[in-house]
C-alpha cells in the first residue's frame, strides 16, 4: 500500500492524500480548510505526533446479523485528507469492525464512551454485505480529545440507514472523518447529529464504486454560548448514473455559539447522468451567535440529470412567534414549536423511536435553559 498519492485535482485542501501525519503541515490557520477551525481549541490534536493516552470504549445492542469485533486491520477505504485524520489512522490501536450480513430487522446501536483525560485515536469499519439490509445507530458520549475515522463499505445492492450522533459532554473535543464507499445499486441514508462538545469537526466524504449508487446525507445541528460545530462534506461523483441529496439544519443560541458547514460536490468528466442537491439552512435565535455557510459545486461535464445548491442562513421569525402567542401560546413554548417544526424533518429521518424522542426532547430542554 503506497503511503502517499496525489489525488486528481479538485480543490487545493484535497490534494495530498496520505497515511502519514508527518506528510501533512502543521495547520496554522490560514489554509482554506481550517479558517474557522479555532485552532488552540483543538487541545493540540492538529500537531501533536505523540501516542493516545486515553482510549474510548464500545458497547452495543446488536441484533441477528451483526458483530462486534477488533481487529487488528482491515483493507481501507479512506486515504486521509487532513492531519488529524491521518493522526487517527497512524495511532488507533486496532480496528473496531461492525460486520452486518443479511437482512437486519431490528436496529443496532453501538455507543463510543469517551476515554476522559488525554488525546484518544479510534479507527471504526463498518462492513455491509452484499445486498444487506440495517438500520446503524453509532452514538458518542463522555467526554474526551479524539481524533477518529469511521469507514464505511457498502456492497453492490445493499440499503445502509446509519445515524451518528456527537452527544458528547461540553468539555469534548473530537475532530473526526467518515467515509462512505458505495457499490452499484447500493442505497445510504446517513443522519448525523451534534448537539454536545466544546468542538466537534466532522469531515464526511463519499465515494461511488458503481453505477446506481444513492446517497442522502442529512444533518442536524445545535449550537449553545461558545460551542464550535464544525461539518464539511465532499461528495465525489466519479462514476455514471448516481445521486446524492444533501440537507443540513443547524440552530444556534448564545454568546460565541458558531457553526460551520463547508458542503463540496464534484462531478467528474465520467460522471454522466448525475442527480445532485445540497442545502444548508441556519437559524439564528440569539445575538452573538454566527453561522458560516459554503456551498460548492464542481462540474466537469454537462451531460447531467441535476445538479443544484442552496443556503439560507436567518434570524429567529418574530412574526411566527407573535402568529402562536396571539393565539394563547406562552413565549417560551411557542419558540418551541417554531424550532421543532425546523427540525422535525430531519428528526424524522432517523427511524429510531427511543432514540428520536429524546432526541427532539434534548433540543427542547436546550431551548428552556
């Protein structure tokens, strides 16, 4: 396996690709991918080259037709783009490899307890069958300082649901990268969630290996005073007749509350026949909140089924808040209902009952803190 490759062009900040942490400079800020990434906050996960000292923990409810292993490693699909991806794959002691074979039917939940003091490296692969079927709730909690890669293999024909969820404690920091490798005639619905951490970045990417390969990607976000919710995507259309739909929700309250989505889709010259959509939209319920919103759409063919973006970023609607209060609703449960209907598409999308409830709840309290 080669330690170092030069992707073809697509943007400056993807161009060296390596598994190497020694291969990749420092950040200083300055580069187009960490410009809003505050740096000092990261507790030293972007320059350091030193071994964990801490580790996180898994448990998990699985049903039929799903394991739990380590390993101690598998055939990758992501060459690292960025320092601290490279760092995770470098340092993580073993791999925890989700194997899912068949039709599933109930769902399966894995949680990542965080390793408290010290930098902690995790590597997850999750592994889905030929023309498997599961429902996937990978959920993190605790506190910690990760830098983490999730892979994730999707054969030809197989439907993946996977729901992530950032709930970590405020004091977390994690910086982290999944990858999707979808097959011909595969199907991923991936929802993430952050709610929790005093930083959390996550860089989510796609690959197709085949023809027919449909991707949504749905996003889900809350930023309390001083919180950093960071999201980047690149979604890489290099192969013929495949879709992606990207929708992104963020909400933010507080003093230095401050969200980031960065969304990149490429279509390639051999990409014919692609179906593309992202939208980011932000509502802002507070002064001294800020939310940074960057759609870009790269295409280097014209034979395309669709291919658009959008972005909306606004304040909290005074109109709808007097509309529900004139008819009798207090305040405080009124901006209730106006963030709930925000969000409950995107709650909607996660077909975990136990697990959307309290998430839905989780925002509410936040809203009557």
């Amino acid at each position: 396996m080669s330690t170092t490759e030069l992707a073809p062009p697509k943007t400056k900040s993807q161009t060296l690709r390596s598994f190497k942490v020694d291969d990749f400079p420092v950040p200083t800020g300055r580069e187009e991918e960490w410009r809003f990434t505050p740096l000092k906050r990261l507790r030293g996960l972007a320059s350091t080259t030193e071994d964990p000292t801490a580790k996180v923990s898994y448990s998990h409810e699985l049903p039929q037709g799903v394991t739990v292993s380590t390993v101690d490693s598998v055939s990758p699909v992501l060459t690292p783009f960025d320092r601290i991806s490279a760092l995770a794959f470098e340092k993580a002691a073993g791999v925890t490899l989700i194997d899912i074979d068949g039709v599933v039917a109930e769902p399966a939940i894995v949680t990542v307890s965080g390793g408290g003091q010290g930098f902690a490296a995790a590597r997850t692969f999750v592994k889905v069958g030929l023309f498997a079927e599961a429902v996937l709730v990978l959920e993190q909690t605790g506190t910690a300082t990760l830098a983490d890669n999730v892979e994730v293999e999707v054969k030809d024909g197989a439907k993946l649901t996977f729901v992530t969820v950032a709930d970590w404690d405020r004091d977390a920091v994690q910086a982290q990268h999944i990858k999707f490798k979808v097959g011909k005639d595969a199907r991923v619905i991936h929802v993430h969630v952050s709610l929790g951490g005093d930083l959390v970045r996550q860089y989510t990417s796609v690959e197709y290996a085949g023809r027919g390969g449909d991707v949504e990607a749905w996003g889900l976000y809350f930023a309390d005073a001083g919180q950093h919710l960071e999201h980047r995507l690149l979604v890489d259309h290099s192969v013929p007749d495949c879709r992606s739909y990207v929708g992104y929700r963020g909400a933010l309250q507080g003093d230095d509350a401050h969200t980031v989505w960065v969304g990149d889709v490429l279509i390639r010259a051999e990409a014919t026949g692609t179906d593309t959509y992202e939208i980011n939209r932000n509502l802002i319920l507070s002064d001294g909140a800020r939310a940074d919103s960057v759609p870009n759409l790269e295409i280097e063919t014209g034979e395309v089924a669709g291919a658009g973006h959008a972005s909306a970023t606004g304040r909290f609607d005074d109109e709808h808040l007097f509309y529900l209060m004139s008819r009798g609703i207090p305040e405080d449960e009124a901006r209730q209902l106006v963030v709930r209907g925000f969000f409950a598409e995107l709650l909607g999308k996660i077909p975990v009952e136990s697990l959307r409830d309290r998430l839905g709840k989780a925002i509410e309290a936040r809203l009557g803190a």
